[in-house]
C-alpha cells in the first residue's frame, strides 16, 4: 500500500561554518531511512521524484546536499575551495547524525548515484575505521561506478589518462572546473577534480587531510548491498561499476541492469531520476 509523504527541509551546519539543507521526505510508518548521496554538480531538488516515490513505500529518504549546489551557502571561486576531506569528514557526518537522530531504531540505509555512490562507500569505510556502532548496513548504488581509466572500452580507454589530467589542470587555471560549459559536472571546486582525477588515475581512494586508509575500510565493510546499472549509461560502463564493488569484497550483492523498455525513458545515466519508478522498484526487490 503506498503511503502519503511529508517534504521538509531541515538545515545543518558543518564545523567550518558550511550551511546547507538536507531533503526529506518521511512516510507515517517508515521501516527504513536512506540517506541519498547525488551525482556530481546535481542539487538534491532534484532527487525528490525519486525520494518520494521511495517514500511512497514506507522508506524515510533525506538527501544531502553537496558543497556548492543547491541550497548550499558556498559556492566554489579562486578564494574558495574543498576536496573530498570536507565532504566526507565535515559535511557528511552531520546529514548522518541527523538522519539518525529523526528516526532513532529505525533501520538505515546509505546510497547514492554516480559520484554519490563512490563517497557512500568511502563513507561507509571511514566509518568501519572508526568502529561506529550507527553505521548502515545496507548500500543502495545507483549508475556508480569508480572512474579508473582502465574500465573505459576502446576508443575512450584511450583518451582517458589525458582527460583525467586536464580537468584538474583547467581547474587549477581557472579556479574552478567550468563545468556547465564543458558538459561535466557543475561548477566545481577545483580540489574535488584533483582528488577525483587521483582515484581515476590510480583506482585507489585517498584524499590529502584524509589520514585513514579508506581502500582498507571499505575491505571491511559488511553490508547487503543492492546495485542498479542503466544499459546504455556510457559514464559507467559495466567494468567500471565492478571495479568500485570489488572494493567491498564483504558486501552481499545483488546487482540488476535496466534497459530503456524497463525504465520508460533512456537508459542513461540521468533520465532516470525524472521517472524512477523502476530503479525504486529494482531497489526494494525483495
């Protein structure tokens, strides 16, 4: 039976003065809470057909929202920069905390798309490191996958390494990544590039200000996790999707592909989100 939601926004604050606010969408009776992780450069906004739908279904879903985008009260210049530190050790552990906090025993859930998805599992390792007791056991991935340019087919496998250099040296030029005029990503800390470019060009997960090894948390990380693959998502191909699970060699899997007759629209790496009945579907499979 689907349930009737609430939509509220509830406003957090990082350490180092960062405001944002973090989506929810809560049904009467929910059996679960997700904490949603987006894409690069995508607000949390956006994500609400998707919340909702979930919500629908008895799933309390709160999207974070990235430094930068949306409802977030910084925006990346010259002047103003942060890397995968800030969004993993400042930011994220306080949507954590808050989504905890509103639903204390309720079961919980950590996901994400995209880029979403890899900061999910690095969150997730952290927090394995940490030895914390609150840490979700289940991980829901949608169109994720790690961005190590050996998973690129031919002929993109070939132009990768030098993409994956230029972008944080475009960054670094011009303060930011002008993403909205190259078709990637928004407009983008020039720091987040850098760290995301490492992992592209070594297939490991490491970020300066980051002491803890997080490639050996996520080998330890136990959770069931459910993964959704769109067919003709050319920003993940399939290797690239499996090379980020091999990093969670203790997760239970269970990983599904959707094509365009099954989601009613492309079967890319966005169309998805604006109809997603199927990937919520995909998701909650029993």
């Amino acid at each position: 039976m689907l349930e009737s939601t609430v939509a509220e926004e509830r406003s957090l604050r990082a350490t180092d003065g960062h405001r944002w606010s973090l989506i929810a969408s809560i049904p009467p009776r929910p059996n679960a809470s997700l904490l949603w992780l987006p894409a690069l450069g995508v607000a949390a906004r956006h994500y609400l057909p998707f919340a909702h739908a979930l919500a629908a279904r008895g799933i309390a879903v709160f999207v974070h929202e990235w430094r930068g985008n949306g409802s977030s009260n910084q925006r990346a210049s010259r002047r103003s920069d942060w890397g995968y530190r800030s969004l993993l050790l400042d930011d994220l552990p306080v949507s954590d905390a808050a989504v905890a906090r509103a639903l204390p025993g309720v079961p919980r859930i950590i996901g994400g798309h995209s880029l979403g998805g890899q900061m999910a599992c690095m969150r997730l390792g952290l927090a394995k490191l940490q030895n914390d007791p609150t840490i979700p056991t289940r991980l829901w991935l949608t169109a994720s996958g790690a961005p190590y340019w050996p998973t690129w087919p031919m002929p993109r496998l070939l132009a990768m390494p030098m993409i994956y250099r230029f972008l944080p040296w475009l960054s670094q030029v011009n303060g930011t990544l002008p993403g909205r005029r190259i078709g990637f990503g928004g407009n983008e800390a020039r720091s987040l590039i850098a760290d995301w470019a490492r992992t592209a060009l070594s297939g490991r997960y490491a970020a300066p200000g980051i002491e803890a090894d997080m490639e050996a948390g996520m080998a330890q990380v136990e959770v069931d996790l459910r993964v959704v693959r769109m067919v003709d998502d050319w920003l993940v191909p399939r290797a690239s999707q499996d090379f980020l699970l091999s990093k969670l060699p203790r997760a239970q899997i269970e990983a599904i592909e959707l094509g365009t007759n099954d989601l009613g629209v492309q079967a890319d790496h966005f169309a998805w989100m604006k109809q997603p009945e199927a990937v919520v579907k995909a998701l909650l499979r029993d």
